[in-house]
C-alpha cells in the first residue's frame, strides 16, 4: 500500500494533491512499522531490524516530501522502537534516499 500510494502521488498534477497520496503512504509506512515491532519475536530481530530501518527511512524521506507538497509542517510521532542491542536509529543521506526512491516501482 505504501509504494502505490507513493506512486499515485507522483503522478498527480498539483502539490496539494501530491501531498494527499504522500500522507496516505506516510499513515501505512508509521502503521506498518507498528505492526513489525509487534511482530518482531515472530519475525526474528534481523528481519525486524531490517524493515524497521527501511521504514523509519521511508517515514523520513515522507516527513521531508509532505511539506514540501503542501506547504507545511509535519512531525514525527514521539515513538521509539528499541532492540535488544539499543543502537540509535540509522541515519539517512541524500544518496540512501535517492536510492530508495529509484527502488520504488512505478506503474
């Protein structure tokens, strides 16, 4: 749901629609890495770190395109999600969300 919401996005003519699609995606992506965290003694902590990252990454890049679209501000939840381990969040550069975004398929 994510990736066809953002590809739906991208295909609109105006920001504010744009932006519609990219807070629908925003809404999966925060709701889908809930469900991961919950589901983490089930999926095992490599595969749940490893989409944890994906979709805190995808949340950022998101939080970064919204305003841009609509003209305003938008936050991130106050949520931490921690590991066994503890380690920070990853961060994220131009050139890992320049590569996500060319993963995306479009239609």
């Amino acid at each position: 749901m994510i990736s066809a919401n953002l590809a739906e996005g991208y295909s609109r003519g105006t920001g504010k629609d744009r932006a519609r699609f990219y807070e629908y995606a925003l809404g999966s992506a925060r709701e889908s890495r809930d469900w991961y965290y919950k589901g983490r003694h089930v999926l095992g902590e490599t595969v749940t770190k490893h989409r944890l990252s994906l979709l805190t990454q995808v949340i950022r890049l998101l939080l970064t395109m919204v305003p841009q679209q609509r003209g305003r501000i938008l936050r991130e939840q106050g949520i931490s999600y921690q590991s066994d381990t503890d380690k920070p969040a990853p961060t994220v550069n131009r050139e890992t969300l320049d590569t996500l975004l060319q993963a995306i398929p479009l239609p």
